[in-house]
C-alpha cells in the first residue's frame, strides 16, 4: 500500500525529523540513519534500508498530494488546506511560538509506524537478552512504570506514554498522586523472575487469598494388622495437621534522576524490570535458603535451620568432602516422589567440590551442563540448581550449609498474597532534581517437611563439619 507525502513527513516528524518539508532533506535524513544501521518503513512501503534511501519509494509518497487538517491544540487552532507543505509549515510556526502548550508527538508505536528503538529491542529478544516478549510490551510496561514515578508532575515523554497506554488498552489507576502500574505487565514481570529466582522454580508456589492461609496435610494413615478369625478390633483413624502461610511484606525504593524520565520508554525498559527482578528474586532466596526467623528474612525460618535436627549430615572442609559423604546423605531422605530429587548448592561447591569429585571417578561423563529437569547441571543424573546465596567458600564447621538434596517441591511452599505494586513521590529527592519509586510485594515462605515426625524427612543437608 502507498502511501502519501503527508503520511511520510508526520511519521517522519515523529520520529525526530526536523528538517524543512523537502524531498532533498528528507532523502538526506534517510541516507544518514540508514548509515546507522536504521531501516524505515511505512506500512507496505520501504523508505530506506542498510543502503540508504529508497529513491523511487520517496518520490512516488512525495508526489502523491491529499487533504490535510492538523489541530494544534486543545483550544482549537489549525492549519488547514489541500497543500501538504503548507500545512507543514503552518503547523510547525505555530508548534514552536506556543512554547510548553504546544503538543508532544506521539511515541512511535502500533502498525504501520517505525521505531530504531524498537527494531533494537527485537535484536534484543532474538538474543535473548530482553526482560519482555515483545518491544511493544516492553514500551508500555514502562511507560506505565515512568508515569508511576512521575505521579502528577508534567514531563516531556507524558502525553507519548499516556497514549502509549491508551493503544496498549490496559488501564491504570491514580491514588493519592501515584500511579500504578498496570497488572498486566506486572504479572508477565514476574513470569520473568522464574529462570533467576531458585527457590520459587524448586518449591510449590501457590497463590495466597489471605493474609494467613492454612493447607491441610495428611500425617498419617491408619494401619492394616492381621487378625484372627471374629477377633475384636478397635478402630483407627487418618490424621492431619495444617500448613500455615503468613504473608510478609518486601519492599525497595529506587532513586531515578528526572532526565531518565525523558528517555525513550523502550530504552529502560529492561533497566526496570531487572532491577525490580532481582530485588523481588533476592528476598525471597534469602528467606527459602537462610532465614534464621528474625525480622531480617520477614520472619521466616529457611532451609538453614526448619530441618529435623538429623537432617543435618556431617561434611567437612571442601577439600576433604568426598563422595561418600554426599551419598550417605542422599540415602537418607524419606517419604519423596523420587521424580523430584535434586541438589541445592552455590556454583562454586559445583565446581570446587562436585565436579572435581565427578572427574576423578568417571573421567568427565557429567561435566556442567545442561543440567536435567530443569537444574544449572547434574551430578549422578539428578538436577543440581545453583544459588548463590548459599555458602560460597569452604567454611569447617557445623554451622556451614554446603548441599541439600531432597523433595522441595513436597516439602516447601512458597505463597504470593500480592503482586508487586509502584508507588512514587516526586517530593523526597526535590532538591535533587529526582524522584523517587517504591515497589512492594506480599509473600510467605515455609519449610514445612512431612509433618510425620520423621527422623531425617524429605530434604538433608551436607554441613561443613
């Protein structure tokens, strides 16, 4: 499909042209972005490639005339009439003598537009170096994330990223001068976290509709004895007990110059959802892996000390650890869907310890990676995640945690009471020129075993001595 001279110049202009309503700048403008690795694109129609501008497309849109009405702003002036080039030129005389009330073009986005930024970021995903699926997900994530920090202050990309809003049809809701960010973005931002963040891809994460949530878990079955013919029995029952999880709340805050509010929505899209990503990532590691209970892990006591007192195996320095001291441990977990066993440590017992292990008894055979279901590696055929919030250098003592094997999916849970949510304040950084977002989030974390008294249960661990 063809397309007009009026078209071409509004795309272009929006798009960041800025020079007179001629074919000769316009063909120079495409020449030197194509120069830069740019290719533009109109609908069906190719105005330049990696070679520069495409001549012949350029000519047939510059010849090609039809009426033009452009409103320039809210109060009703426009420049109107049947000549695109002077309608070009009124429009822009009047743009630049109405200063701030002028209006912001549009950020480049849906079909039929072009955008470097976006071709950029879909490299990105072909590498798979991007936080979202898609750039268009990725513009509007952030600009709603950006109207979120900016609250009601008025910058220069907002009337852009509230139409970016608009075409992405999410809605948004405004308390109390904050933003916050739409759900449907949150909610493929945290699909995200789940090849970082360990303990969520290890445990059973389930969704929480209170603040306290109890599941209920068989302990016991009645047993089946032999009897004598008409012998009198007593009988017996199933019993239960309860999973408790209590919600605690994560938070960060997050300083943001104002300049990076102008920035392209595409260009720091990522940058937010990374660190967002991470924060949300490292809280709840730290609790699974090492809560000790206190208000630091919110309360939670993690795998460093929610074991039976057995399941605590004795190792030994790093360098003297030796396959029989993991295998014994391995022997040792009861009541587990085998299908689910695996290991626990930080990359560097993998390579220090296991894999050392490894090639001095089967010459290489199971050398890092890929890992099975699911893992970083394996290691005598099952899975070996790593997190990196686990002991790190060799320590000889009782208190280190080296290694865990067992069940997790049985033997833990994970709840998540609520998403995370933006807030923001453009008044604590004020004299810093800076705003200032807050991103929350409500999760539970419980090593709750198998709840039948067992001796060393579904999970063990190799100490450091």
């Amino acid at each position: 499909m063809g397309i007009t001279r009026k078209k071409m110049l509004d795309a272009l202009t929006q798009a960041g042209y800025k020079g007179a309503a001629t074919i000769e700048d316009v063909t120079k403008f495409l020449t030197d972005q194509s120069a830069n690795g740019i290719a533009y694109t109109i609908g069906d129609t190719t105005l330049s490639d990696e070679n520069g501008a495409k001549a012949d497309a350029v000519k047939s849109a510059w010849a090609t005339m039809e009426p033009v009405t452009l409103r320039l702003d809210d109060a009703g002036a426009k420049a109107s009439g049947t000549d695109p080039d002077a309608a070009m030129d009124a429009y822009r005389k009047a743009r630049d003598g109405a200063g701030s009330q002028a209006p912001q073009a549009p950020a480049v986005h849906g079909a039929g537009s072009f955008s470097a930024a976006k071709k950029a970021y879909e490299r990105k995903i072909a590498t798979g170096q991007a936080a979202y699926a898609d750039a268009d997900t990725a513009e509007a994530a952030t600009a709603g994330i950006r109207l979120a920090i900016a609250g009601q202050k008025v910058y220069r990309q907002r009337a852009a990223d509230l139409d970016i809003l608009k075409k992405a049809n999410v809605e948004y809701q405004n308390t109390l001068g904050g933003y916050l960010v739409p759900s449907d973005f949150v909610a493929q931002l945290l699909y995200m976290t789940e090849p970082y963040g360990v303990a969520r891809r290890i445990a059973n994460v389930t969704r929480m509709s209170r603040d306290v949530q109890t599941f209920p878990r068989k302990t016991g079955n009645q047993a089946m004895t032999w009897i004598s013919e008409n012998a009198t029995q007593t009988p017996g029952q199933q019993t239960y007990d309860q999973v408790n999880l209590t919600a605690g709340k994560l938070w960060s805050s997050i300083q943001v110059s104002n300049e990076l509010l102008e920035d392209s929505a595409i260009s720091v899209a990522d940058d937010y959802a990374n660190g967002v990503r991470e924060q949300y990532d490292k809280g709840i590691d730290e609790a699974y892996f090492i809560g000790d209970g206190t208000s630091t892990y919110g309360g939670m006591t993690g795998l460093t000390s929610a074991l039976p007192a057995s399941a605590y195996t004795t190792g030994a320095a790093w360098a003297s650890i030796t396959s029989a001291n993991i295998i014994n441990a391995m022997g040792l977990v009861e009541n587990v869907d085998s299908n689910r066993l695996r290991f626990l440590c930080s990359r560097q017992f993998y390579f220090q310890v296991l894999l050392r292990l490894d090639t001095a008894t089967s010459q290489f055979r199971n050398l890092l990676g890929p890992g099975t279901g699911g893992g970083d590696a394996q290691w005598l055929g099952y899975p070996v995640h790593f997190s990196q919030v686990m002991a790190r250098t060799s320590v000889a003592t009782s208190a280190a945690r080296n290694l865990y094997f067992g069940d997790f999916m049985g033997a833990s849970m994970i709840g998540e009471r609520r998403d995370l949510t933006i807030a923001s304040s453009e008044h604590v950084k004020f004299l810093d020129d800076a705003s200032v977002f807050r991103a929350t989030a409500r999760a539970s974390v419980n090593i709750h075993g198998d709840g039948r008294g067992s001796t060393y249960g579904p999970i063990v661990c190799v100490t450091g001595a």
